[in-house]
C-alpha cells in the first residue's frame, strides 16, 4: 500500500500539450521530497506526460490503493481535476482524496461544495501541511485532520466544510529538501543539455499587482534560500540529470541584488558550465550586477512591463515607470543578455488607445522576445473581486481562462471581447513579423511559418482554435 500518490491532471486547455511543451511538476516535486523527508512513500503521476486520463489513471492508483491522493490544478484546469477526484473517489472510498494550488486556495470551500468526492483543500504553501496530513492521518483517520493547520475539509459525517488556521509560511527555505525529481519520467519530458531545468530560489513578493496573486500565496515579505543552497540544487541538476539549461522561477530572482551576485559568484567559483533564464522588474535593474550574472551564465532576462502607459500602470499598481522598463531592457542588452518582455491587454479601465499604445511600446522597447495575454482575473487576484462585485465577469466557467481569451464583459466597459481578442493576434503578429527584427533572429523565421499555420491555418481547417501562437512562441524562448 502506498501512503500518498500525487497527481498532475492532463491539462486539455492548454495549447502547449499539442505542441509538446510540457515540463514536470515542480510542485508536486516539492510536496514528494518532504513527505519521503519523513518516511512517507509517495509516487507521482503527470498525466500532462502520459496522457491516460481519468479512468486510466483510477486503474492505475486502484492497484497501489493508497492512503492519500493529492492533486494540483490550475483556474483553467480545475474543472478536468476534480473529474480525477470523483473517478478515484468513486473507485478508492476509503482513499483521501485532496487537492491544492492557487485557484483552489482562494475558492476552497467552492470547490468542495461543487465536488462531493473531494475531501479537503490545501492552502496555500503545501510542504509542512502534506506532511502533517499524512501523519495525523495515518494515525487518526479523519478525526486526525482537526490536528492539520492550512486545510479545508469535509467533517467525517461529511455535513458540513470546516476552515483550520492558517499554516505559518516556511521561514527556513534551505530546510526544503530539493524537488524529488527522480519520482518523474525525466526522458519523457525531452529533457537534455538543450532543456530547461526549473528551479525556485525563493518566495514571497512585497508587491501588490492588481492582477497577481503571488504575495497572497506565499505572503507578503520575501523569504529566500541560501547562495549556497542554490547552487548545490544547479549542481544536481548538471551532475544528476545533465542538465545545463536553468530557469529560476522566482517571481522576483533579483529583489535581494546582493544574494543574486553572489548566486553567480558561487556557480563561478564551482566551475559550473550553466546558462539560465531569470526574472526581474524593471525597477531593480543594476548595471554591474547584469554584468556579473552574464559572466556566471545569465543568458535571458524576463520583466514583466504589462503596459505601455503610465496610467494604466498606475491602475495596475504595479509601481514602475516607462522610462525604468526601457533602462532595464536597454541595460540588460547592452550586457549581453537577451530580454523577454510581457504585456497584459484589455485591463479594465484601459482604453482602445492605450492598448495599441502598449503594442507599440513593446515594439520601441525591441526587446528579444515578447509576450501578451489578455488580463484574466484569477481568483484571489484584487481584480477578480473588484470585478465579480461590480458583476463585470462574463463567466466563471474556468476552462476559458487561459489568459488568451476574454473573460470580461468588456462590452460593460468600453471595448468588446472580439476587439481585445484581436488586438492580442494584432501584437504577437506586429511584434515578430518585423522585417528588421526577423533579419537579426533569422532562426524565428521558420518558427513564424509553422505558427501561422498551425496556430491561423490548421485551426479554420479543423475547427479548432488559433491560441498556439501563444504558447509556440513561449516554446521558442531560450
């Protein structure tokens, strides 16, 4: 009998999977290698890999007949999970059934009460929560849960939904162990010396961005891991899996700009032969630190600009100027290191002007790559509750939030959904089929004929839809 199997649901929505973009739990990586930290025997199934399905997967787990089964899940995949739950429920009775990530920590008890399968939710930081969950469990049966802090759950008669105080946020982030990677198919992924390796250095945001809800999840001052820690993890990745490509997936990699320098120093000082991709904003940006993080391997740089007018960022509360996001771009490339920027079209408020002013300021910013989404209010987002008060969402069927579809009754607010649906076509269309820009990335030319046509062709002959452009030009970024 296995005590816990973790579960990445197949994400139908996303446009990547036909793409064949995939790239493994991270954090479900994380919730395995504490719970074997203490004694627990876990596996981990990512049907976005194997692509079983539901009633495949049941098979699969009824022959392990677990204790627990956790999943995660998306805004845009919850509904495809919870269709997990109910499968395994239905199968497993006995069997906890459980589930976390961002859409589920701020909407908890909807989401048990639409899924009667479904035991408990896990809120917000999951490392310390599974574990107590496990062990209280194991030990107690579900009287045990009434023991376990940062959960949502069923009463045992299953009449009622009860909320337990909060799980105190993770101080010491070196005390996690590294990702249980080696519970994951790693071949099956593509992964090699040419595939990004993904990595989290540390958590938490100061900032309060309309649209974000990063600082509610993992709170609002910034905790982070050792120099040293960090660089034993990339150490892993090249010796044990040979990987080295690394993505830091920190929400803000550069926030202490003294512990970033000496990130780069302790993988020079090792001789580690990495390249990686971090993120920044663009008011944090310090010339002599780009440089030393290009020497170390820094070969892309991301900042999310999301406009290019001052008061729509100033709606936005994102608390940057114009004039710094030109700086960080101009800084970054002038040390060498390509720039990825990210824009949000549609914000509420935003007028038909100022989003073809957001376009163009991405093209003047010339930036290596860029990106475009339409603003998407995910629960536990300020947006989303300012929005739903003021009955401004046009639904709340989840599948359609992939950030490239326009879930806002725009029509209430001065634009229409079709008119933000093709201004996002209009930005990634304008931005990378530039003469100028095509002529010094001659490699982007053949992604842009097979985008076209799988993303705009391809989809009128089979009836699909035309989101790949998105995601296969995320596929490209270095």
């Amino acid at each position: 009998m296995m005590d816990v199997v973790l579960i990445n649901p197949c994400d139908e929505n996303a446009v990547k999977n036909c793409l064949g973009f995939k790239v493994p739990p991270l954090n479900l990586m994380y919730l395995a290698a504490s719970l074997e930290k203490a004694l627990m025997s876990v596996k981990i199934l990512d049907d976005d890999i194997m692509q079983m399905g539901e009633e495949k997967v049941t098979q699969l787990v009824s022959k392990m007949d677990p204790m627990i089964v956790g999943l995660t899940a998306s805004t845009s995949n919850i509904k495809k999970a919870l269709k997990y739950v109910e499968k395994i429920k239905k199968t497993l009775p006995n069997t906890l059934t459980m589930i976390g990530g961002p859409h589920t920590t701020f909407i908890p008890f909807e989401t048990l009460q639409e899924n009667e399968f479904l035991d408990l939710v896990v809120v917000g930081e999951g490392e310390k929560t599974v574990v107590e969950l496990a062990q209280n469990y194991s030990k107690y049966g579900v009287k045990g849960l009434e023991n376990v802090r940062g959960i949502v759950y069923r009463t045992p008669d299953r009449n009622a939904i009860k909320i337990r105080e909060t799980q105190p946020l993770i101080v010491d982030l070196d005390s996690i162990p590294f990702p249980a990677r080696h519970l994951v198919p790693f071949h099956a992924y593509g992964v090699s010396k040419d595939q990004e390796g993904d990595m989290i250095t540390s958590r938490g945001c100061v900032y309060s961005c309309e649209y974000c809800s990063s600082s509610l999840i993992m709170g609002k001052k910034f905790r982070s891991r050792s120099p040293e820690n960090v660089v034993d993890e990339v150490e892993e990745l090249t010796n044990e899996y040979k990987i080295k490509n690394i993505a830091f997936l920190d929400d803000t990699f550069m926030m202490n700009k003294r512990r970033a320098g000496e990130i780069a120093d302790e993988i020079k000082s090792r001789g580690l032969d990495v390249s990686y991709v971090a993120s920044s904003r663009v008011d944090m940006v310090n010339k002599d630190l780009l440089a030393k993080l290009k020497d170390s391997g820094m070969n892309t740089l991301y900042y999310g600009v999301e406009s290019g007018s001052q008061r729509v960022l100033d709606l936005m509360k994102k608390r940057i100027t114009l004039k710094q996001a030109e700086y960080a771009v101009e800084s970054a490339k002038d040390a060498g290191i390509r720039v990825l920027t990210s824009f949000i079209l549609g914000f509420p408020g935003e007028t038909a002007d100022e989003i073809d002013k957001t376009i163009d300021f991405s093209i003047k910013l010339n930036a290596d790559y860029s990106q475009y989404s339409i603003l998407t209010p995910f629960p536990g987002t300020p947006i989303y509750h300012e929005l739903k008060d003021k009955k401004l969402l046009d639904t709340e069927n989840w599948d359609k939030y992939t950030v490239l579809k326009s879930v806002i009754k725009y029509e209430n607010i001065g634009l229409s959904k079709k008119f933000v649906e093709r201004k996002l076509a209009k930005a990634y269309l304008k931005f990378y089929t530039r003469p100028k820009y095509l002529l010094e990335h001659k490699y982007m030319f053949k992604v842009m004929v097979e985008t076209i046509f799988r993303s705009f062709i391809l989809p009128k002959l089979n009836g699909g839809t035309s989101e790949g452009w998105y995601h296969e030009i995320n596929k490209q970024m270095p």
